[in-house]
C-alpha cells in the first residue's frame, strides 16, 4: 500500500521545478494531487499521468486570497478532501539591499511569504474541522542571509516563523506544520549556470557544497511525502534542511 493512498494533496508553483519534483512523488505514493501555478502545468499533468498519477491543475496567484480560497473549494470540490497542502510557490528578484527597489521587496514579500500565510490559512480553515492535516512549507537555506537576496531572505525567514506559530496553534488538532530548506537544487533555471564562464559558476556552486554535487527535486519531494505521510504525525514545528550539508 502506498504511504499517501486516498490523500488529497496541493501543491503550489507546481508546474516546474521543484514544484513539479514533490508533486510527482506525491502522486508516486498514492496522492491525488492538485497542481496549482500561474501558467498551465500542461508538461506536469502529463508525466504524472503517464507515471499512472491522479491529477489536475488549478491557475493561481498565490498572493490573491480569493484566488487561494477557491483553490481550496476545487480541490474539495474535485477530490472530497484536503489532507495536504503545499505551499512551494516563490520567486526571486535578486539584488544588492541598497539598490532594490521597492517594487521587487514588495512582490517577493507578496508570492513568497504573503502566499504562504494564505495557502496556510486557507488550509487550515478545512483541516482544523476535520482534525487532520499535513502543513508543508518550503522554505530556504537562505533565510540565514544571503548577498543580493535582502527581499526572498526576509521572506524565507518569515516562512520559517510562520510555520512555527502554525504547528503550535494546530497540534492538538492533529495538524502537522513543517518547513523544509533546499539547498542548491538542479532544476532548469539552476542548471543555466552551467552555461556562464563554460561552468565555472557551477563548478564553484559544487565546491561550496560538501557532498559535492546538486541536490535534485526528488530528494525534496522525498521528504515531502515522508513528512505528509502517517510515519511523520510526531513531527512537527521542524526545519529540515535538503543540501548536501551546504546549510549550517
């Protein structure tokens, strides 16, 4: 029996990346799977179906809450349940603090930690009445600062907060809440370093991690699915870190 048969799972910023990696394991472990983006996951649903996947795709913007709270009424609505819930989608606008423009502080703040305070709301507004539910967050290494990325840092760290506040607020209504912080992971926007300075830059990222090679979306969505599982329902409150031991 596979660990998450007959759960109901989303998961934002689902249709690449990252996103896409934890929702196919979701959906490897039995999880009917709600992949949520701004674009059509059209490449996601695919490989998830082809991999004999239940799936289906939902456009939002995580940062409108009536668009959240209508995710949530869709899954509900297409699956009967929500028993996890997600909440990947982030962006980055990269830049030094003293030169970032108020406009990309604001819009990470609004995707990255905005979205999650609402995907988290929202989830719990159904998980608490049924006294059941698996809250994932992910967060990042780089909450613990990180030059040019004042804007995602702050974000990042109020994921971290979040969480927390969330796991101690739900427990006893038998709601786990966890974050998780990706190190370096090879997905197609990471892999673009490969092609600056003929690798350099990626050489460099390697030598700063001390297993020496990226991480990949499985090995988060690995965690994931253990986390959202029945194995992982005395845990919660934590930040697990997914890098090869570059995060300390």
């Amino acid at each position: 029996m596979m660990r998450l048969e007959n759960k109901v799972a989303i998961v934002t910023g689902a249709g690449r990346g990252l996103g896409k990696g934890i929702a196919k394991k979701l959906a490897q472990e039995g999880a009917k799977v709600i992949l949520a983006d701004m674009e059509p996951a059209i490449e996601a649903i695919a490989e998830i179906e082809a991999d004999g996947g239940t799936v289906s795709a939902f456009q939002v913007n995580v940062a409108n809450q009536e668009e959240v709270k209508a995710l949530i009424s869709y899954a509900i609505d297409k699956f009967g349940s929500l028993d996890i819930m997600v909440n990947n989608a982030g962006i980055n606008r990269d830049s030094m603090l003293h030169k970032m423009s108020i406009e990309n502080w604001e819009s990470v703040i609004s995707i990255d930690l905005t979205g999650t305070f609402f995907g988290t709301q929202e989830a719990l507004k159904y998980m608490r009445d049924k006294n059941y539910g698996r809250i994932i967050n992910i967060s990042s290494g780089s909450w613990l600062g990180n030059i040019g990325q004042a804007n995602y840092a702050a974000a990042k760290a109020g994921v971290i907060g979040l969480t927390k506040t969330a796991a101690r607020e739900n427990a006893r209504k038998g709601i786990t809440c966890n974050a998780i912080c990706p190190g370096f992971i090879e997905t197609d926007m990471t892999r673009k370093l490969k092609e600056i300075n003929d690798g350099a830059a990626w050489e460099s990222m390697m030598q700063r991690i001390p297993m020496g090679y990226a991480g990949t979306p499985s090995d988060v969505g690995n965690l994931v699915a253990f986390l959202a599982s029945d194995e992982a329902s005395y845990i919660t409150s934590e930040v697990i870190n997914v890098g090869g031991g570059m995060i300390v």
